[in-house]
C-alpha cells in the first residue's frame, strides 16, 4: 500500500516531459513542414474532386479552347465566303466618285470601309485590313465619260505577299469599270456626242499631240462601228475597226496602279494568337469559379466544419485552397499555350514575359477567388455572383471583344480589370515583343490585386460561420 503510494508515475518524475504537454509541440522547423505538407493536401483534394467533376473539367480546359478555335477561325477569314475588307480613299469626293463607291459597296465580294489615306495605308501595313483603294481627284469627271481621253485612275495598295487577293480585288474593279462601259454602249447616241465633245476639247488643247489625235479618231470610227444600231452582223467591221486602230485594241476602261505596303511582321503570325489569349482567360475564370464554389460548398454542406475539427486551422485551409487554384490556373494556361503552339502555329516571342504574365495572372486570379468565395451562404447565391462579376471584367477587358478592335471608351473602362491586365501581358510575349519593362506595369498590378483581394479575403473569412 505505502508502495503504491510513493511511487511517482514517470509522468511525475523529475526531468521526465510526459505528461506535461510538450510531447504534442513539434520543433519548429517539423511544424513548417507539417504545414505545408497539409496544404498540399488540402489543394490535392480539391484537384482530385475536380477531375471528378466532368461539367467543371470541361469548362476549365475544353471550353477554352473551343472559344480559342472559334473566334480565331473566324478573325482569320478561313470562310470561303468572306468578303475581302477594302479601305477607300476618296480624294476626289464628287458625285461621280461616291456613285462608283456606292456601286462597290453593293458588291457580295467586297467589304468596303472609307478612312483616310494614313489610317488605310497603317491598317493595311498591320495586317488588319486586306488593301486599301485610292480615288485620285478628276476620277469623277473622267468616270462621266467612259470614253473620255481621260481614262479613269486609280490607286490601290496591297501587301505584296497577298497577290491573289490583290489579283482579285482588281478583277472586281475591272469588272465595274466594265459594267460601267456596257450601261454607255447601251446610250449609243449619248455617249458618241458626249465623245465628239471630249475630242473637239482635246483637239484645242495646248496638251494635245498630233499621235494621240490620230489614236482618239481612230478610236471614235471604231465606237462608231461597235455602237451601229444596224441588224447587220458587224462583228467583221468590228474586228476592221479595231485592227486599223490600234489604240482601240489596247482600251481600258481602269487603269490600276498598284502600291506596294509592306506589312509589319512583328504583330501577331495569325488570328490564333489574338483568340488564344481570350481562350486562357475562360479558362482561368473557369478554375476561379470552380475553386470559389467548392469553398462555399464546403461551408454549406457542413464538410468545413469537420475539417475544421481535424489539427487544421483557417489558414492552413485557405493556403491549400490557394495553392491548389495557383496550380491550376498555372497549368490550365500552360497547356492551352502547349496546344496553341503545336497546333496553331502560335510563337512565343518572349519566354520571359510569357512567363511572368502566367505567374501574376496566377496570383491575381487566386486572390480574387479567395475574395468572391466568402460571399454567399450556398452554391447558388455565390454563382450568382461570381459570374455576374467576372462577365462584365471579361466583357471591358477584352475577353469577348479584341483590345485592339475595341471603341476607345470601352477600352478605357477596361483599364481598371485584370482580364485586360491579363490579355495585354500574354500578347506581350507572344507577339507584341515586350521586354520585362515593359510587361512590368501589367505584372504589378496582378499581383497586388491578387494580394488585397486574398488579404481581404482571408478577414472576411476569418469573421465567416463555417460550422
């Protein structure tokens, strides 16, 4: 009895340190890595719950990649039945000139755009539209009268590596022109006085050589055989007429002038690099989306509460979560990028930019995630939300509309979303050749958005009923 009670347990020996508490406190150094190891574990669920889920999967990935595919299809006029983008110049601005243009206008092959001269030379030398056509003054006087000593000119300006499409546009402007001389063959009387007028003028003229009154003679008695309104069969006379002048055989209702532009070659290779980036930028909001509504579902389904009750705090749980969407988005954009450059023919131009645009879209993005995801008591309140906010970023940053092609007061608004922040940096290492300074402004801003919205987010959720 006296034994039992002087014997001091080992928890009670002097020295001994059960019993006291600090077996249960690892070394500091072993707390860190348990830390991180739950992170990682926490951000492994939620990967494995992700893969699971074949509807978040596709729009994560997939999704992306079609809208990639498909606006870059289309910015690339890979339809046979596309219209061929035509900038006029309209220099002469008469009614004979805008009847001309209107008459282009009406043609199913030609999309035309009316701009000034320096703006249609700059577009057609960046690629984004196909040639530009210059109407000289005096077109409209010299158009009047088709068989006018003054033949009509014009000026058209191509990229000289687009020569079929420069071949076509001056087939349909020749085609015009003929049309237009046709309408005249049709008012024989008319268009013989208006001719004998033209020449009579000419013929006084100080300009006026004797060589080219011949050839304007000899071109009014061909006019003559091939507007006779006689039932005899004149294609002999015809033939005559234009054999003895041989100015008439050499007749053209047009005449082109072409101008070579040389294009730019350090905008984008193709349509593919413009829509790639708008295709990772889905694809991003789709991985904030799915990482924001597992953390409200976690909450209202009761699955924090009991994570919570395990050895892992609030910041081990918001660290696995950020490190699991940081991951995510990470890889998400590398492999649309893999899948752009092998596929697509995208080229990378500056890895290092290319690299640092990826990283802070990444923080930014996890940091908004983690800001969106506390609000809403359920799935459906906090979808509610989340979408709304993301579509009007991605709608004034260029995730629908190219920045380049946007009005000037949209693209304003868009200064203030990351979407915009986001597409800027990734075309500067693909095909806008930033340097890292000039990605830097881009960078920063990412990353400290990301870093207010996770720090706010982190408050709020800290104030949060999760149980």
């Amino acid at each position: 009895m006296s034994h039992d009670s002087t014997h001091q347990s080992p928890a009670r020996q002097p020295g001994n340190k059960f019993g006291t508490g600090e077996e249960n406190r690892p070394p500091p150094q072993r707390r860190i890595a348990g830390g991180v190891g739950r992170w990682w574990q926490i951000a492994k669920k939620d990967w494995l719950l992700l893969s699971r889920d074949k509807m978040s999967l596709f729009f994560t990935l997939i999704f992306p990649l079609l809208m990639a595919i498909f606006f870059g299809t289309a910015f690339s006029g890979g339809s046979k039945s596309a219209r061929i983008a035509l900038a006029v110049v309209d220099q002469d601005n008469t009614a004979g000139s805008r009847q001309w243009v209107q008459k282009l206008a009406e043609s199913e092959s030609l999309k035309i755009q009316p701009l000034p001269l320096e703006a249609a030379r700059d577009k057609v030398r960046r690629g984004q539209l196909t040639a530009f056509l210059v109407i000289p003054p005096g077109f409209g006087r010299a158009h009047q009268g088709v068989f006018d000593p003054l033949v009509p000119e014009v000026r058209l300006g191509v990229d000289p590596g687009q020569k079929a499409v420069a071949g076509m546009v001056e087939g349909l402007l020749m085609s015009q022109a003929a049309e237009d001389m046709q309408e005249a063959m049709n008012r024989p009387e008319e268009t013989l006085q208006q001719f004998d007028e033209n020449l009579s003028q000419w013929r006084q003229s100080p300009e006026a050589d004797p060589e080219t009154i011949t050839a304007l003679e000899g071109l009014r008695r061909s006019l003559d055989v091939l507007m006779r309104d006689s039932g005899q069969d004149s294609s002999k006379e015809s033939a005559a007429a234009t054999d003895e002048n041989p100015a008439m055989a050499g007749f053209t209702p047009l005449k082109i002038e072409k101008i070579d532009i040389q294009r730019q070659r350090n905008g984008p290779v193709n349509a593919y690099t413009v829509s790639f980036p708008q295709g990772i930028v889905w694809g991003v909001m789709s991985v904030l989306m799915a990482f924001a509504l597992s953390l409200v579902s976690e909450i209202s389904q009761g699955t924090m509460g009991r994570l919570l009750s395990m050895p892992v705090s609030r910041s081990d749980v918001l660290s696995g979560k950020a490190l699991g969407c940081f991951t995510t988005i990470v890889a998400v954009m590398g492999v649309i990028l893999l899948v752009g450059v092998a596929v697509f023919g995208i080229r990378i131009q500056s890895p290092l930019v290319l690299a640092l645009a990826v990283l802070s879209t990444a923080v930014g993005f996890t940091g908004l995630m983690m800001l969106l995801s506390v609000f809403g008591k359920n799935e459906k309140q906090a979808s509610g939300l989340v979408w709304p906010v993301m579509m009007v970023m991605a709608m004034f940053g260029g995730g629908m509309i190219p920045v380049m092609v946007m009005p000037q007061w949209m693209a304003n608004l868009g200064n203030f979303s990351p979407v915009k922040w986001t597409i800027l940096s990734l075309e500067g290492g693909l095909w806008r050749q930033f340097t890292l300074t000039d990605v830097m402004p881009y960078a920063l801003l990412l990353l400290g958005f990301g870093a207010v919205t996770f720090a706010l987010g982190r408050y709020l959720f800290a104030r949060k009923q999760v149980i």
